[in-house]
RNA sequence: GGCCCCAUCGUCUAGCCAGGUCUAGGACGCAAGGUUCUCAUCCUUGAAACCGGGGUUCGAAUCCCCGUGGGGUCACCA
C-alpha cells in the first residue's frame, strides 16, 4: 500500500463528551493526513445501543470542529459557515449502525468459509466458565474443540428459527506480529486470540468486528490510537488476515494521566466533587436536582457517577470548580481551543529541541510517527493555564476583546450585555494581563458589571483603606471626588497622573490615595491600575460609586 | 495472576535509533530578588533528573541482560 494516499480516521464512540485522549487521537490523525496530503475521516461508532445517543455525536463533532480539526469525510456539519464532512469516495454510511448490511453480508461469507460459527449457549454459561477459570489460575480462552461447533447447515437452521445466538470468530492457533510503528515489533504467542463474538445477539456488529470491516471498506492505511488498544491489535490483525484485507500501519501512543497517575477520566470529576462533599460532611443534597437517595449512594460508592446534569447543579451549588476532563469543559472554562491543539499535541508528541509553542499549520507540516513518543504523560493543568495566558497576552487587544466577547456570549450572556464597543475594548484591555482564561478575565473584571449604585463594599479592605486609624482614606476621596469632577481629559493616562498628582498635594503616598479610591469604585483591594478602571466605570460611574461609598461609610 | 508496553529534574520533555561535543538543555511549577498605586504581568537569579545491578567498550543517559517500579489489558463496552 506505500503508494496508495494516506487515509486515517477518528472513530469515536458516542456516548459522552469528546475526551481530551480522543481529541488528541483526533488531532494527531488529522495531522498525519495533512501533512502527507491524505484524507481524514470521522467513523461514528454506535454500536452500544444502550449507551450510544446522537446528541453525544453531534456534541463530538461540534467539539472537534471547534478544536479545528476538520475531517474530509464523514458525517457532516455545518461549521463556520462551510460544511465539513461528506461522502466523496461512495464509502459511507459513516455511522456504524447504519451499516448493518455490511457486516451482516461478511459474517455470511465467513460463516460459509469456516471462519466465523453462531454460538447459541446463553451467556451464563460462558461466565461460569469464565469464573471457573479464574479460581483454577488459568488463562480463559473461549476456545471450544471443533466438535463442539455445529454443521454450519445446523447453525443456519437455528438461526432461521430465532434461536438467540452470537457469531464468533473461529481463531487460528498461531502467533501474530504487529509491526508498530511507535513501539516497533510487538509479538503475541499463539493463543492468545480466542474466538470473540463478531456480532452480538442484538445483531449489531463488536468494536472488534466494525473497526475491522469498516477500516478496509474505506481504505484506511493508518491507525493511531491510544495505547488502550495495543491488546486489541491482535485480534484486528488475526481478522484481517482470515478475510484477506490489508492491514493498516499501525502506531500506538502513550496514555494521558491525570495529577494522581490514573488515566484520565470523568470518574476523576465524581470524586472531585465526592471528596468536597465528604470534607463538608453534607449529609443531603444540596440541590433538588438530585433525589435524596441517589445522592447516599453516590457517596457511599466511589464506583458510582450522578448525570453531567446533575453533577454541574451539584459543583454550583457549593460553588466548587470540577476538573477538567471533556474538550467542552475546556471550553466553558474559557481556554482557546488553538492552545488546547497545542499543549495535548506535546503530551506524547514533540517536534524536537526546544520549541513547543507551535499551531495547527506547524503541526500540518511536520506531524509524524517517529516523534511520538512512548512514554505516559501526566496531564498538567498549572502548564496548559500558563500557556493558555501566554497566548492570550499575546493577542492583538482588538482579537482578544472579540473572542472575549464572542466566549460571554456563549457562557456567561448576562456580563458583556449593556456594554458599548468602546469600554469593552478598555475593559478587555486592563483585564488581559490579569487573565490566564476567558472565565478568568470576568473575574478580574467583574466591577465593571456591577452597577454603579450595588457596588458590594469588602469588610477587610474597606476597613483597611478607608475605616483605619484616622479616616485618612475618605479624605482622600473626598479631595479624589473634586479633582474628578474637574477632570477634562477622562483617559486612563491623563486618569493615571490625577491619581498621582492629588497624592502628591496632599503629601502622602500614592498606595493611601489609589487604595481608597480602588474600594470606593470596585468594593475591593484589587483592581486594574487606578487610570484604567476609571475609564472604564465613566465620569457619570465613577462620581456615584464614590458618593455611595462615601455615604455608607460617614458615620462607621 | 496471564499477556503486553514503558522508565532523564516535582511535571511535560530534548538528548538515545547512527556511544565521546552532556560539569545533561528547554518549558511549567517552586524559591529568592527587582519593577509597580493593589492584583497580575514583566525582568533577573537559583535549587532540581539519567530507577538499581551486571555486562559490551578506551569511553554509556545513549547498546545488551537481569532486577525493581509504573502502566495497559483480559466483555455480547468501545
């Protein structure tokens, strides 16, 4: 196949949000067909007809999109203005349970050939059997001898009848080689692939089996998955060979933990909020969202997890921030999605020396195998919240108070609301350098929400700048309020400078003018300098939040 | 437990494949100092690693073996 073009994909099952490993196969199976001019496509695997929904699908794709990672075939989306996706090559249906005819048509032709047998023993009997093995400390291989295997005229009479069965895979007792192309030469003995069931007594096809079909009906050559995998590979190359289809290159790639050494995952979240909840020593729920008795259970199992609903409702409640685990809380968290491309590419993947800071177009030019790297990598949250405020403070003012604005929309309606273009570009400003994200930025910003007559006074700093020792704070301000008034020129320089020059009349330090002033106009001991938070609250703003702090506090 | 993978600062890693230029480089974090009206940014400096043991070699972080440690996987989930 060397002179064929490259074709990967990302085949995500769709029972969740995209998860940071799955965008990072995504990203690296994108990258790879780039950077040889090959194509990428998106295979939806939905053959868990409990769990899979097409909520979660498109969820998954709207997630990659945003990341970036746009595939050339597949399902399709309507994504900035375009559509992504489709079926060019006539090789689709691209999800699995839409196939159904495919696989049906090979397990009739392997059932003809001897390579694949229905097994009608109930699945009791398999656990027992497995069970069995377990307490004699031996390996449990499904495995039967050929006696034990109707005629196939038999199995075909019974499955005609409705007999409940599965369709397994008549393995070949022969070692198997995997040549991968991250780890080099992985060797497995014989016996080690057992007859697997091929398809399901729903009728719809295992992982196993759909990978397999599915791979070789579009013509995939390239196969980089987590490491997760390495133990199905086995069997993938074991079929592939029975029905004479290629086999793909393969490439295997360390698995993403999380701080505790653990793979990532939204477990990591329950016990996030478990642990909160525990140290509080609640006893009920916080919120009606959840019933009384799930949320016993909940905390007396580790094992258990409440709906994303309901953990959200629970983490707001007590105020209490989850990590991160999908791309989309990311995303709510206020992170760009090109740093997030970024910072997952280099957890097991880096183009050499010293560089890491690098974008999609980097990664489309020089993305390949021989720099993946073989080793697990801790997910480091302190490292992605330092790069993702590197990259923010090094957008132009003008990009970053758009997606700012653009992200609020999104998440938080309510903040950019009344605000006009002009004092959203001086607020974004003074903001940037105090945020490492989006959410953050609102934090350091939150003032200039607030209106002007509900400003929330801080006990400690008023106390500290304007009730301590001799008042001097609130004639400070008082001498502020005039010089303000007066102000003709209302820039954050010419802002700055009054600042400074009323201290320097009344013969005290800057810190005993700004401070008071800082509580008058935010409640709090910490804003953006004096000049900038000026210009951005208004002459109108600034002059009432001084009159009502200076009204609160008179007579304390 | 069987099978499989892995092993450089606390973390992510460069260097390893083609041994010497490595008193092991970078980044995040951490510590100290500086700038500053607060906070943050920013600047300077610093501490910090080749898992252990054998080999091969003039020479090993780099090659080989063993040990130890970590991880993955053992479904009619994917």
């Amino acid at each position: 196949m060397p002179d064929q073009p490259v074709i990967t994909r990302f085949a995500p099952s769709p029972t969740g949000h995209l998860h940071i490993g799955g965008a990072r196969t995504a990203l690296f199976c994108w990258a790879y067909a780039r950077r040889t001019g090959g194509r990428f496509i998106i295979r939806v695997e939905d053959t868990d007809q409990a769990r899979s929904s097409e909520a979660s699908a498109r969820g998954i794709l709207q997630d990659l999109a945003w990341l970036g990672i746009l595939w050339d075939e597949g399902p399709t989306l309507q994504h900035a203005g375009r559509v992504v996706g489709g079926d060019p090559r006539n090789v689709g249906p691209f999800f699995q349970s839409q196939r159904l005819a495919t696989y049906n048509g090979v397990v009739d032709d392997m059932l003809e050939r001897g390579l694949a047998y229905a097994d009608f023993s109930p699945p009791e009997h398999l656990a027992a059997m497995r069970k069995a093995a377990e307490a004699a400390k031996q390996t449990f291989r499904y495995h039967p001898p050929a006696s034990e295997i109707p005629p196939l005229a038999e199995q075909r009479r019974r499955i005609a009848d409705g007999a409940p069965h599965v369709i397994r895979f008549r393995a070949a007792d022969e070692p198997v080689r995997v040549a991968d192309h991250v780890l080099g030469e992985v060797a497995f003995g014989p016996g080690e692939v057992d007859d697997f069931v091929l398809r399901k007594a729903d009728g719809f096809p295992t992982y196993h089996f759909g990978v397999v079909v599915d791979d070789e009906k579009m013509g995939v050559t390239h196969v980089l998955r987590g490491q997760e995998h390495l133990m199905n590979t086995p069997r993938h190359v074991a079929l592939q060979k029975a029905l004479g289809y290629r086999t793909p290159v393969y490439g295997h790639m360390p698995l993403i933990f999380n701080d505790k050494g653990a793979k990532m995952s939204k477990r990591e979240r329950d016990q996030s909020a478990r642990d909160f909840v525990a140290a509080r020593k609640l006893s009920s729920p916080p919120t009606s969202e959840i019933p009384a008795e799930v949320f016993s259970g909940w905390l007396a199992d580790k094992k258990r997890q409440l709906g994303t609903g309901q953990l959200e409702a629970l983490a707001s409640a007590l105020s209490l921030q989850l990590p991160e685990v999908s791309v989309d809380d990311f995303r709510r968290a206020g992170y760009l999605p090109e740093v997030i491309c970024n910072f997952i590419a280099l957890l097991g993947w880096n183009p050499g020396g010293d560089v890491e800071k690098f974008d999609m177009p980097f990664l489309a030019q020089r993305f390949d195998f021989d720099r993946i790297g073989k080793t697990n990598a801790r997910f480091d949250r302190k490292k992605l919240l330092a790069f993702n405020g590197d990259a923010i403070a090094s957008m132009p003012d003008a990009d970053f108070a758009r997606r700012w604005r653009e992200w609020c929309a999104e998440h938080e309606p309510g903040f950019a609301a009344g605000c006009d273009d002009a004092r959203w570009l001086l607020l974004a400003r003074a903001v940037r350098p105090r945020a490492k994200t989006f959410r953050d930025a609102i934090r350091a910003g939150a003032f200039a929400a607030v209106p002007d007559d509900a400003v929330v006074f801080d006990p400690a700093a008023a106390n500290k700048h304007l009730l301590a020792e001799n008042a001097g704070g609130l004639a400070a301000l008082a001498r502020l309020r005039g010089a303000l008034a007066a102000s003709a020129d209302w820039t954050p320089e010419a802002l700055n400078g009054l600042v400074e020059s009323v201290a320097t009349s009344m013969g005290i330090g800057i810190g005993q003018v700004a401070q008071p002033l800082r509580v008058a106009l935010t409640g709090a001991a910490v804003s953006p300098p004096l000049g900038e938070t000026l210009a951005i609250v208004g002459r109108a703003g600034a002059l009432a939040r001084i009159d009502r702090c200076a009204a609160v506090f008179a007579g304390a």
